[in-house]
C-alpha cells in the first residue's frame, strides 16, 4: 500500500500544518522560495514551522505554535497521530475570538434565487408538454 512506502498518514499530517499555515496568511508555506526543489532542500535543512508565519500571533499564542511545532516534526516517527492532533489543545481549548454581540442587528435577506438556464427551461417545457398530451 503506497501510504505505508511514503510517510504513511503521517504525510498528512505534515499537510494539516501547512493548511493551518495558509489559513492563518494567505500564501503557502515557504512563500519566498522560487522553486519547489529550492524550498524542499531548505525544508530538509531546517526545523519547526514555515517562515513568514505572523510574530505576534504565534508568540501569543502557545497553543498554536506547539500545534505547528508537532505537525512539522520532521522525523516522522516522532510526528504525531491525527487522533493525537484531535486531543491537542489549540484543537481542543476554546481558542475563539470575542465576537461583536450582533443579536441587535436586523436580518439580512435571503439571498435571490439565480435566473432559470436555458437547459432548465427547455427541459419544464417539456415536461408541460408531456403533461397536455
């Protein structure tokens, strides 16, 4: 089974890392890199999470820079499980924002039903037709 030859589940979990990394800035990993085999040697040479990640956040939160420390363990035996990741605190703390109350605010309309294609119409007038006969 190919998983088992290369890196297993254990890949994926390095790619659950590299997910939270884009979410949290818009690029991915190792941005700065022109090439792909310029970034995978820099990545094999280097520790811990990708570069460019924001300071501020990651230092004020250590939940979430210990998460991205484990999903980027670079000796697969010691990177953990996904099951393991789900017991993680940065998973598992309430680590969501203070929300603006909004229970004031007044509902926005539904959204307007898109106009009919001309393949939905062609196919309810025949359907009208089928119905007369």
């Amino acid at each position: 089974y190919q998983r088992r030859v290369h890196g297993g589940y254990k890949a994926d979990i390095w790619s659950v890392g590299c997910t939270v990394c884009e979410m949290l800035t818009g690029q991915p990993p190792w941005p700065e890199f022109g090439s792909m085999w310029t970034a995978i040697y820099h990545i094999a040479n280097s520790t811990g999470p990708p570069s460019g990640l924001p300071s501020e956040l990651v230092e004020s939160n250590p939940d979430l820079k210990d998460f991205l420390d484990k999903t980027f363990e670079r000796n697969v035996a010691l990177r953990p499980t996904a099951l393991e990741l789900l017991q993680h605190p940065f998973i598992t703390k309430d680590n969501q924002p203070e929300l603006p109350n909004l229970s004031n605010s007044t509902p926005s309309k539904p959204a307007a039903q898109p106009p009919a294609t001309p393949a939905a119409n062609a196919t309810t007038t025949k359907k009208k037709k089928k119905k007369k006969k």
